[in-house]
C-alpha cells in the first residue's frame, strides 16, 4: 500500500510517501513569510501553499523513486485548519486521485498528530492518554485505537502554543515565540515570578487568563523600571514556562488517575518544551508512567503523520468521495 499524504492545513506545506505503514520521506516546505506580521497570515498561507505544493508533492515522489501511477491512495488534511490553506491540499488530492483514478482518504490533522506515535519505535499500547499540545489545540485523549479517539479534556480558549507566542510578543520577542521563550528559559529562575492561573474544572483547560495576567504583570514593573523585562529576561521566561507547564501537567495528572492509564503520550509542536519534558519525566517516575514522545520532526506540521492516519484508514476501508470538502472546523 503506498500513499501519497497532503499537509497544508496552517503554514507548513507538505508531502509524504508512506509505504505499508512505512515512512520514506516527510519533504516540508515551511513558510517563512509569517515571521513578520507576528503570527500566520491566512490569504499568505495559501498563496504559500499554491505555490509550493506542485514542488513538495514532486520532491515526495522522486526522493523515494516512485512513480504516480504505482500509489495506492491520495491523503490529505481534511481538517482542522485555515480554510484557504486546506482547500489547496483538498482540491490538488482530488484532482490527483481522480486522474489516477485512486481512492482518496480524508484525515482529521489532530487524529494525525496523535498517529504520528506509529512512525517509529517505541509505540504507545491502547488505551493510551495523549497530551497534544500546539499552536491552535490543547486536548487530553483518551486513544483506545488507531481510529477510535475520544476528547477527554480541552482548552476553553486559548491554545498553550497561543500561550506561550502572545507571552513572547509581549516580551518583544520575533514569531513563532515559543521556542524563544525556552530557550531563555533554562537559563532563568522558574520561582522568581508567581504568575496567576485560572482554576478551572474537571480536566479543562483555559489559557486566556494567563495571557492577561502577563500582561498587567509586565505593565506594572515596567511602571517602576523601563528596563525590567530586558534586565529579567531569563527569570520572566522561566516563571511563564514553568505556569504553563504546571497546569498542562496538574490536567494530565488528573485524567491518568481518573482513567487509571499508565501509558502517556505527548503531541503536537509544544512537546518540543523542554520545561514541559522535564516536567513529564519527573511526573512519570512518581506516578510510574511509560511516557512516549515523537521525533521532533513529527512533532510539529508534517505530512508524514497524515499518511500515518492513512494507512490505518486505507486498511480500515474508510476512503472519501469527490463531494469532499475542507472542513476548518473538524471534529474528531
Ligand atoms: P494545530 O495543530 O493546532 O493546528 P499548529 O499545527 O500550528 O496547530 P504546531 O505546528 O504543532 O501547531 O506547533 C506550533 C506551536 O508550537 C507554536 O505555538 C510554537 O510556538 C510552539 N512551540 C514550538 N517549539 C516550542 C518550544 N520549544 N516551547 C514552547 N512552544 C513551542
Ligand atoms: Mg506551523
Ligand atoms: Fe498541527
């Protein structure tokens, strides 16, 4: 079975051969455009992708030496995403699939951040919790197979990816600033500054409040000293990766114990944290859990996690008809 994967629900445009189950290549085009207007500008997104698909998609195909008319199948992100940006992978897998006369499957992006556990080894068992954790989502998931998923816990508003870039804005720092805001991090004091959280119930999340809280924080010491945040850059950075860690992890904690699951895993670009996987190894020795976290590269936007999905799906029988359509609010 060998299936060509489309990515292009957000700023990533992206193409993947999987070949029974197998990875052979993960070919990523990542727009850089965005970096300046300090987070993703939609009607540039899918210009991007417009123009990078046709490369990415020949990249895929020549790279593991495959010719087109030997696929299997044609995947692609479905949704959840930008509407723009998904209707380019949507219309060029449909296209392809119809003049290869091949069937289609249609893949839901967070399903896929979640099978991204399957490219290599270790491999979680079922049931498993998956934490997945990016620039639009924060769910807790209780995984019982490869298709069969249930939302267990969600934020309310705010992404913690959205967390962590809105913080590093109001710091001054470039987009995407998560990876900044850890960077400085580890080198700063994670108890200098007690930052608010939001209390929230069951196994919610809410990180909208923690974003305001930074906010009049940084507004009332910058009042008494102008040079406040570039003198305490460390320390402000480390107290607002430490918050936001401790409440993905106090949720997490919670539903393991609830569900009485053992086997943790973590998904999606924040998993890149290195607050957050210190956090939950030092949370998996107490508890005694078995913690699994994807390669970095499949941790973020890719098209390899989309085959992923695929294959399980193809093998499942579940393929999409030409009526498809892009779906920006898809649910599991
Ligand atoms: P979604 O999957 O919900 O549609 P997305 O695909 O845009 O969103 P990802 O690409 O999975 O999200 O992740 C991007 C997010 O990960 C950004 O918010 C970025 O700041 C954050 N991120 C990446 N590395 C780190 C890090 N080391 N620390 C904190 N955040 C990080
Ligand atoms: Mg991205
Ligand atoms: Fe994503």
């Amino acid at each position: 079975i060998k299936i060509l994967a489309l990515e292009s629900s957000c700023d990533e445009t992206s193409a993947a051969i999987v070949d029974n189950g197998k990875v052979l290549n993960n070919i990523i085009a990542t727009q850089s455009v965005h970096g300046n207007y300090g987070g993703v500008v939609p009607e540039l997104a899918s210009r991007a992708h417009q123009q990078n698909i046709v490369p990415v998609v020949d990249q895929a195909l020549k790279n593991a030496a495959i010719d087109k008319t030997s696929l299997s199948a044609i995947a692609f992100t479905r949704g959840p995403g930008l509407l723009g940006a998904l209707l380019v992978g949507t219309s060029f897998a449909k296209s392809m699939a119809l003049a290869l006369n091949i069937p289609l499957i249609e893949v839901n992006h967070m399903q896929a951040h979640i099978l991204a556990h399957f490219i290599d080894d270790p491999k979680p068992e079922f049931p498993f919790l998956c934490l997945t954790v990016s620039g639009g989502h924060t769910q807790i998931v209780l995984v019982k197979s490869y298709l069969d998923m249930e939302i267990v816990g969600e934020t309310r508003d705010d992404a913690v990816g959205e967390a962590f870039d809105k913080s590093a804005k109001l710091l001054g720092l470039s987009y995407p600033g998560g990876p900044l805001i850890d960077k400085y991090a580890q080198l700063g004091d994670p108890h200098r500054f007690a930052l608010p959280q939001t209390e929230m119930p069951g196994l919610e999340y809410s990180f909208s409040g923690i974003k305001t809280g930074i906010l009049y924080f940084l507004r009332d010491e910058l009042k008494k000293n102008e040079n406040f945040i570039d003198e305490n850059l460390n320390d402000i950075c480390a107290s607002i990766q430490h918050t936001l860690v401790e409440m993905l992890l106090q949720k997490l904690r919670k539903a393991a114990r609830q569900f009485n699951i053992k086997n943790i895993a973590l998904a999606g670009g924040v998993s890149a944290n290195s607050g957050l996987r210190n956090g939950l190894n030092q949370m998996a020795e107490k508890e005694d859990w078995k913690v699994f976290v994807p390669a970095f590269e499949y941790c973020t936007d890719n098209a390899a996690m989309i085959g992923m999905a695929a294959h399980y799906k193809y093998l499942a029988g579940e393929f999409t008809t030409q009526e498809v359509s892009a779906l920006p609010r898809m649910k599991f």
